[in-house]
C-alpha cells in the first residue's frame, strides 16, 4: 500500500499533541542503555504469543453513523487482538516484533471489520528466571472494510460482493508482563498480559470496489477512491496470551 507523504503531517501533529508515543520511545532508547543484557538473555530468543486477545476502547461514532445512513450496522470496537504475534529478542536485549490481528464490534451482521499490521520495536526493562516486563513502541498499517455498501452517487457493481476499504496508519507505546508457568529442553510455555495504546490518522484513504474470481480461481480488487467517512483518532486495549518462548 502506498501512503501520501503529505498525511504524515496529521500523525507528526497527533503524536506532538499527547506527546505519548514521542516520551515513550525516548524512554525505550534509555532503557536500552540502562538496563544491560542479562544472563539470560547472552542468546537468541523468540516469543510467539498465541493468542494475544482482549477488551479495546475504540469508538468511532462517525463511522458508525455513516454506516447506519447507507443501509448498513455497525458499533465500537470492543475486542483486539494478533491472530500471529512473534518477537525476536537480541543479545543486546533489544526487541524486534510484528504482528497481524484485527478489531471487532459486537453487532450481530456487522458490516465493518478491521485489521492492522504491527511492527514492533522494544526492550527488555526486568527480567528474572520467570518474569519479564517488556516496553514496546509499535508502528501500525490499519485497513477498515465496510462490506455490502456503495458510497452515495457510486454505481453498484452487478456483483454482491462490493465494499468500501479504508486504509490508514497509526503507532502507540504499550507494556508487556509475562511469566513462565513451566519450561523443557526445547521451550518455555507461561502467560502474558499487555497494556497499551494506539494513536491513528483519523482520515483513511477510502476505496470502493468489487472482487472477481479470475480464471486461476483467484479475487481481484477493483476498486476506485472515493471520500469516506473519519475514524476515531485512537483505541486502547488489554489483551492476554499465551507465551511460547523458543
């Protein structure tokens, strides 16, 4: 996907008005220097978190009205979380991460959905042999599919199967807890928890269009860009995991 350099301005601006994800990244570049690498941590390790789910705050009511106005029902988001979630710790007790999930309401036939791709950078603040407590910044690409509705004036392909995709960009600081319930020669299983928070460019890019089936059995997008509705210029959120360290 292929961002306009002129939106990172409203990020620069989000981001310089709640001075969040600035502080918090100064604070991960300390810690890096602060907290030096561990016994534990003289090797490589990888952590797959699966699943990492929970409650979100997200909010979005001129979505959710746009959506109630051409036919359609939608709500806020109330649960997140990474369908794929791996991390790479280095020796140098930095961390390297990304992440594929989604966000989703609780209205029954929905025709709104939401997903994101999440690379994360971060550090190892304490460990022991079972804790861990992680900082981590996170850089986000997010999609918003309205499916089954065509903006006001937009023709309806003859196929059902049309919809709106709004793509946009975001970032936030979170922090992880996790402890180790028990370990073997080759992994160490335990549970986790993260807290934190996501600042978003309130003003996707909007696309409206239709999927094919090509003659390989495959769906295109064919899709245009039209003006689309504003989403809400943040969520935050808890989620619970599963930890396998390997």
């Amino acid at each position: 996907m292929v961002f306009k350099l002129a939106r990172w301005s409203s990020v620069a601006s989000l981001c310089e008005k709640k001075n969040v994800c600035t502080y918090f990244l100064l604070a991960i570049i300390t810690a890096a220097f602060a907290f030096p690498p561990t016994a534990a941590a003289q090797y490589r390790r990888k952590t797959l978190l699966l699943p990492n789910i929970g409650p979100c705050n997200a909010s979005h009511p001129e979505l959710i009205n746009w959506i109630a106005a051409n036919g359609g029902a939608a709500s806020n988001f109330y649960l997140s979380g990474d369908f794929f979630n791996v991390v790479h710790r280095t020796e140098s007790n930095l961390l390297l991460g990304l992440a594929l999930g989604g966000l989703f309401d609780k209205t029954k036939d929905s025709n709104l959905l939401a997903g994101y791709f999440d690379l994360m950078f971060g550090v190892v603040v304490w460990s022991t042999d079972r804790f861990q407590i992680n900082m981590l910044a996170h850089g986000d690409a997010l999609i918003y599919n309205i499916d089954g509705i065509a903006p006001p004036g937009v023709p309806i392909p003859p196929t059902d199967r049309y919809y709106m995709r709004g793509f946009t960009y975001g970032g936030g600081p979170s922090l992880q807890v996790q402890y180790i319930l028990a370990r073997n020669s080759d992994a160490e299983f335990g549970i986790g928890v993260e807290c934190g928070a996501t600042f978003i460019d309130p003003s996707p890019s909007w696309q409206f269009g239709y999927s094919l089936s090509t003659t390989t059995g495959t769906s295109r997008f064919y899709g245009t860009s039209v003006p689309g509705p504003n989403v809400d210029n943040m969520f935050s959120y808890v989620r619970f995991s599963c930890v396998v360290k390997f």
